[in-house]
C-alpha cells in the first residue's frame, strides 16, 4: 500500500490539507486561573466530546492537585520547577506519565510549569478535567 501512496505523490496526485495544520502560539494566549487554587492554564488544544487536552498548566509554589483518577494516560513534561506525587517528583526537563485507573494527588512546593496531554479528562470528586474559573461546572456523572 505504501508504495501505491508514494507512486501517487511523484505523479502529483494528492494534495495537502489546507487549514489541516493549526498553529497556536502560547504566547499570544492569555493565562486562565482554573478551578484549582494556585494553578493557571493555557489550553493549547481542546476536544471535549473525545475529552482530549493539551494544555500549559502553571501550578504557584505550594500548589494542590486534589485527589483523582485518571480515567486514561496522562503525560506531562516539565518546563520549570517540579511537582510530585507519592511515587516521586518530575523535575524541569523530566516526564512522568500515569497509568490508566491510577490515584493520587499532586504537589508543588517551589512551582513549576509543565505541558500536560489527555486523553479523558481526570476525575475529581466533584468535577472532571481542567476548566477555567468562570467555566467550572460539577461533573454530571
């Protein structure tokens, strides 16, 4: 099949995608308290009937992820600072991701900022994923 597609690409048969290709500069994008104390986003990407985010999360020093499960893989890498769990902490250059099903809190006692990747949407005891102050809403499940 592969090279039906290769063949099709010399002979100039397809085409990109235009518009296929979103680019967002975080910089341009203001920062948005969440529903948590202490902890500022920046939504790079956001699906929410897949429950899929990419965001920049910005926790203060002494920030408290509640408790919550991850209903699928969390990924997240480090920018700056650090933040922690009972299985460790993820230093600025450093990536943890959390299995499926997992339960924890999380904790940054200096601050950090980190890019982090859903898949669903954590769940809290009364809300489920990252939403900004104005838009937070108990969990209907």
């Amino acid at each position: 099949m592969s090279n039906v597609h290769t063949a099709q690409r010399l002979a100039g048969k397809l085409e990109p995608t235009k518009g296929g290709s979103i680019y967002v500069d975080p910089e341009k994008l203001e920062w948005q308290k969440s529903q948590f104390e202490k902890i500022w986003m920046k939504v790079l990407y956001r699906n929410d009937e897949a429950g899929e985010m990419t965001v920049l999360l910005k926790w203060e020093p002494g920030a408290v992820l509640p408790f919550h499960k991850h209903p699928e893989i969390e990924q997240s890498w480090v920018l700056e600072g650090s933040f922690y769990d009972h299985d460790g902490i993820c230093r600025a250059g450093q990536y943890v991701w959390r299995q499926p099903g997992s339960l924890h809190e999380t904790r940054s006692d200096e601050g950090c900022l980190l890019l982090a990747i859903y898949r669903k949407p954590n769940v809290f005891f009364h809300t489920a994923g990252f939403q900004s102050e104005a838009k937070a809403q108990p969990a209907t499940a």
